[in-house]
C-alpha cells in the first residue's frame, strides 16, 4: 500500500508537526484563482523557485494537507482533509474516496484513538471529510476519544440551511451533524485555548473560520485565510470568489500578515504546502519566504524558525 505522503516531522523542542497530504499538484490555471490577475503579476508576488506555486505554464500549484502535532504519546489533528467514502456528485476528485488515512497516521506513530483534539478551521468538504467514518450503518467519529473542535458561528450558519437547500453542502450532514450528534463536539470562541492551541476568530472566508496558533511556539495553522503564497503582498486578491465575506477576509489577511512578519511566526496552511514565513521586505511591503534558500534580497532573514529532522 502506497501510504500518503508525510512531511516532516518539524521539530519544535519537546513537539513535531507532521504534514499529511492528500494531494498536490496542478490544480487550476491562474485565471481560476485570481481573475483578472495576469501571471507575470502573480510571478512577482510569489517565492522563487518550486515554492512560486506557479508553474511555467501559469498552472497553480495547491495542496491539500492536514497537519498532526504530537508530543509525546499525545495528538492533535488539525484540519480533516476530503475523507473516504463521502458521496461528492459536484466534485468528483472526492467522491467515494479510499485513502490510507489510518495508515498514514500509524507510519507516524499515532492510532485513531490517540488523537485528543480534531481542529476544525471551517466547514468545507476538503477540511472535514476525515472527521467520520462510516462503519457500516452510520457516520461516526474517526476518532473515538477526541474533542472536535469548531466555532458555534461556523456550525449555526451551514446547520441554519434546512435538508435539500443547495447551500447546505452533503459535508454537513455525512462529517459535521454526527460528531454533533455524538456528543463530540467542542465550540470554541477565538481567544480560547484549548490543549497546547490557541484559537483565532479568522470569519471572512467562511462566518465562523478559525485559526489556530501552536501558542508557546508561534507555529500558525492558518486554515483558507490564504490559498496561494502571492497573496502576502497581495492581501487583496481573493481566491475566486470562495471567500464569504471579501471585505473582511482581506482585512483578516492584513492584520494577521503584519502580526506574522513582526513576530516571525512559522506559519502552515491547507493549501499553500511547506511551512512559510510572511516577511516584511520594504516598509510595508510583505512576501511570503519559504524555508528553502531565498533571494537574499527579498527575503533578508533566511534563518529557519523551525527544524528539519
Ligand atoms: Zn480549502
């Protein structure tokens, strides 16, 4: 069995951070991302190298990863991928899916039943799907002893849409509406900590997305407040038209993008791959570096703020 592929561990004293991706590849011409932006423009904002997230031919490069800290015997599960088995008739790439997910996570040493918290950064059906299992009969939690935890403003706005409304995704129903069901839920306000996480009110992509913060480490999980590594300086492009509220996802960009730039934080989200800093490269000008080299020019501090085992 070929298992996913795992990056890392990144080492932060006494913690790892695994990276478990799903996919990653060619996902869409530019155009698709960012309408209107010509690719020179996207270039420019981008990394150098395998880290633009850009290739030649102007396709764009994402991922689709979820991320597992562990200390010790102890796990977190931070974003829940697209998930196996999950009826997807409008996306087809995650219809009845059958990925190694268990296996993945025991090559990494942790079993189902290790994971203490599932974080959940919003509810769209490539960040929920691992969250269940379907045994047979039912739809219920992959992880029996863990604490899934998302914003009661997420949950209220996608439950608010009554069974056959076409808003209401079949992600609601086959991996949200069964932890709820079983009692597994934690809702969490931003500025809440929970375990080694602090939580982030992030709403503007979708009404309840959160961020979570590895709080004594600086190490950021940034969920879909960014999709693509030329929004650092380009706070104002939206992915598509995939954010719920523009207006406010771009002031969420800005003022977490300053804030990550001054405090150096280590930052990983859904679909942008490898860990990534946002630096401050001209006065108020900001690019995302990734921890391979970097022109030195535009990335002055190449130092990594984490390690590589
Ligand atoms: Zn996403």
């Amino acid at each position: 069995m070929t298992l996913l592929e795992i990056r890392g561990p990144h080492v932060f004293d006494e913690l790892k951070v695994f990276q478990i991706i799903e996919w990653e590849g060619e996902a869409m011409p530019h155009g698709v991302l960012f309408p209107g932006i010509p690719a020179d423009a996207i270039r420019k904002a981008s990394p150098s190298g395998e880290n633009s997230r850009l290739t030649e031919t102007g396709m764009i490069v994402s991922s689709t990863q979820m991320f597992l800290v562990t200390q010790g015997n102890r796990a977190i599960l931070i974003e829940a991928g697209s998930g196996n088995g999950k009826a997807r008739p409008d996306e087809p790439y995650w219809d009845h899916q059958n990925l190694p997910y268990r296996e993945t996570l025991a090559a990494a040493g942790v079993g189902l039943g290790d994971v203490e918290y599932v974080f959940l950064s919003h509810m769209h059906p490539d960040h929920v799907g691992l969250a269940t299992t379907w045994n047979g009969d039912r739809w219920e939690p992959t992880f029996p002893g863990a604490k899934y935890v998302l914003a009661p403003r997420e949950w209220a706005y996608w439950n608010g849409f009554p069974a056959g409304d076409p808003a209401r995704h079949p992600c609601i129903n086959d991996s949200i509406l069964p932890l709820v069901e079983a009692g597994s839920v934690q809702f969490a306000r931003g500025g809440e900590r929970i375990g080694p996480v602090r939580v982030h009110d992030t709403t503007g992509h979708t009404p309840g997305h959160l961020v979570f913060e590895l709080e004594d480490r600086n190490v950021w999980f940034l969920g879909d407040l960014i999709h693509h590594p030329a929004q650092a300086p380009h706070p104002e492009w939206s992915a598509a038209d995939w954010d719920f509220d523009r207006e406010l996802a771009r002031s969420q960009r800005r003022r977490f993008f300053h804030q990550f730039a001054e405090s150096r934080a280590t930052l990983l989200a859904a679909h942008t791959g490898d860990p990534f800093r946002v630096e401050e490269i001209s006065p108020g000008r900001f690019m995302a570096c990734y921890g391979d080299p970097m022109p030195v020019e535009l990335c002055p501090s190449r130092a990594r703020t984490f390690q590589q085992e």
